[in-house]
C-alpha cells in the first residue's frame, strides 16, 4: 500500500509538471531539417489533432536515484530509470550497469556506465565494454520554429535503462550497407541494440525490455509484447528533452480509447544503403494514428512526445524541440574528432585541409543535424591526428582517436 501511495504521489507530480510545460503545435506546411541531406524533407503535419496523455508514465519500476535531499530539486523524471542494478546484468564478468538521475529546476540530468542490464548478444565485431555516460537535458522542452534533422551516426537520446540510442542508420561498414537501416538489415539483437565502436546503443526501442519485468529474465527479448489496449510508459528521452512512448497512445484525457500509432514513413526503395532516401513520409492529418514526420504527436495535455514504432524510422524521424549535445560517451565519435568538434561544411569542396593528416574529408550529417567535416579512410595509414594531437586508427570508415 505504501508503494501504491507513494507511486501516485509520484504520478501526480509528474502531470503537474507535464501541465506547466504545454507546448504547442508547429505550423501547417513546416518543413522537416534539410541539414542532413539525407533526412527527412517532407513537410510536417501540425495539428495531427490525436490526443492522448499516456497515463502509464510511471509503469517500469523507478530507480530510488529520485528521491530529493534537503534543498534539491523534485525529479519526477528519474523516477522513471529503471533500478538497472536489480537486473541480470550483461553475463559473465561483464560489468554490471549503474544508473543514476538528478534534476534542477530546468534539467534532467541521467548518468550510466552504458550497460545493458540483459544478456549481452554480440551482433557486431566490437567489443561491450563500460562507457561513461551522462545526458542533462531541459526538463519543460519546448517546440522549436524549425525542426532539425538527426544525425547519421552517433546518440539522439537515451532511454530508461541507461543506454544511448541512435537515429535509423548506420556507419559506413559493411561497405554494402553503408548508411543503411540496421533494423531491416538484421544488426540488431533482441532489444534492437548493438556495440560500436564507442559504445552499446539502440537503433529501435522494444517497451518489454524496458520495464520492471524485464529487470526479472535475462532475456527480456522474450517477453510478450504488452497487450494493445495497455497505454505506452515513457521508455526514454531525446536529446532536446521530449519523452519517448511505447506505440499504445490514448486519445483522450480519460485514456478511454487506446490506439497503437504508427509511422507515416513508407518504404519506396531499398533500405539496405542510404536508409533515408528509401523512405518517404506522407502525412495524414486526418488519421489520429499516423504520427508526424519527427515521429511524434501532440497529447490531449497539449504536451508533444516522440513514440517509438515498429517502422522506419523506429524512435526519431526529426528533433521537434532543440538538441543539446550528445552525450558524452560519444565525445570522440563520428561528427566529433577533436577538441572543438568538426568544422561545419556545406559540401565536401569545404572540407579542403579541414581533418588535419587524414587522407580523406568527408562534408558529413553530425550530431545535432548539421553538417560537418570528417576524416574519412580505408585503412589506419589514413589517418593522422586529431587537432588536439590525439592518434586516430580507421574504425568504420571513419578515423576515429
């Protein structure tokens, strides 16, 4: 009774802050980022109109990381993470994950040693090992006037568990598959995740293995899906603050009718390479279901939300709101070589002279959406060092220190 008392404490909480924070619409007829040239341009649909607070927000067993000491903010948010440390770990010496969050007034901040708390399943060549991770996000996210693209490689959130999700294309390697949708291609283990070489990190998001029953079994993957008239918890966060739900929306305050959404995207080419030119989204303003070219809609509080599918592009199509930096498990990845970060590019012409010794630049999508300079290679002679002198080897395509 306790638990029960304390959890709608909770829930209460958390939907008075979701009420000070309404956000409204984009206009009729925005567009979606063109910084990535490969994203997504099709115009936005504004008022999709489909309501729905997702009253199951608390649903998955919240880490104790919440509770507030004397003069610290309330965070409801970390109430959400998952208490990773009760899971059954990664196998064998495997380190086991750890989890933590703490809120300000305005930020969320979420820290993680980047450890799937489930049976680790090797899908790539690399290696799972720790990475320390930590995200700090705006807690009252607001719509942006323009959205912006993701990135090709590298985080555009993270979720419940801890861990670092990317957008819906991967890296260079195999070189048949470049840019390619991992998820179609069958990278993927069975939670939708795999190891780079920076880190483990997801490319979709499965609600049953990010719960508190998926604490419970090594393999979450396992689970049944949650039944489709059970309205979708938040699973995780993007990087310009808005939450992440499950595909089961409601449609009303109430939550009296439940649907499950779904993506506007539609496959009209071949996803093996070049991901995104092999979807187009056609918005659909008048079906309740289809969700907006970011992947996301508006709930009957007002509040905007991302939600994952079971179609391209999985998780995220756009930032709705404004990114902040990735997380910094991934300082040193694709899109950030050095100190200081790549410089910005509009074509591979701009990028002359730009990687410092690497044989090759490449003007590609970064973190955030824009465009930058990155060196690009064949082999580790390639590459030289970063600008803050940092030795770099060839690691997918890309040199990486």
């Amino acid at each position: 009774m306790t638990n029960f008392i304390r959890k709608n404490a909770i829930l209460g909480l958390f939907l008075a802050l979701a009420s000070g924070c309404a956000t409204s619409t984009a206009a009729a007829g925005d567009e979606a980022a063109t910084g990535d040239a490969l994203g997504p341009d099709a115009a936005l649909d504004a008022g999709d109109g489909d309501a729905g607070l997702d009253a199951a927000a608390l649903d998955g067993g919240a880490s104790d990381a919440a509770a507030a000491p004397d003069g610290a903010a309330a965070c409801p948010q970390a109430e959400l993470l998952l208490d990773v440390a009760h899971g059954q770990g990664a196998g064998g010496s495997y380190a086991k994950p750890t989890l933590t969050g703490a809120c300000t007034d305005s930020t969320f901040t979420a820290t993680s040693n980047g450890m799937p708390f489930y049976t680790y399943v090797s899908m790539t060549p690399n290696a799972l090992q720790p990475v320390n991770q930590s995200w700090t996000i705006p807690r009252n996210p607001t719509v942006a006037a323009t959205t912006t693209a993701v990135p090709l490689l590298g985080q555009v959130g993270f979720t419940v568990a801890g861990l670092p999700f990317y957008g819906p294309t991967e890296a260079t390697q195999p070189a048949n598959q470049i840019y390619g949708d991992p998820v179609f291609n069958g990278l993927m283990d069975g939670c939708f995740g795999h190891t780079s070489p920076q880190e483990y990190h997801n490319h979709a998001l499965a609600v049953k293995c990010l719960t508190a029953a998926a604490l419970a079994v090594a393999e979450p993957w396992t689970l049944p899906d949650p039944a489709a008239t059970e309205p979708s918890p938040i699973i995780g966060w993007a990087l310009d603050g808005f939450a992440i739900y499950g595909p089961n929306a409601c449609l009303d305050a109430a939550c009296q009718q439940v649907v499950t959404v779904k993506s506007g995207y539609v496959k009209t080419g071949d996803p093996t390479t070049y991901a995104w030119k092999a979807y187009t989204y056609t918005a659909a303003p008048n079906d309740p279901t289809v969700l907006d070219a970011c992947n996301g809609r508006v709930g009957p509080d007002g509040t905007y939300r991302y939600h994952a599918t079971s179609g391209f592009p999985y998780i995220l199509g756009c930032y709705k709101g404004t990114p902040v930096a990735s997380g910094s498990g991934s300082g040193t990845g694709p899109g950030n070589p050095g100190t200081g970060g790549p410089s910005p590019c509009t074509t591979a012409a701009d990028c002359t002279g730009k990687c410092g010794a690497a044989a090759g630049c490449g003007c590609e999508s970064v973190a955030g959406g824009s465009l930058g300079c990155i060196p690009t290679c064949t082999t580790d002679g390639d590459c030289g060092a970063t600008p803050d002198g940092k030795a770099t080897t060839c690691k997918q395509g890309v040199c990486r220190p």
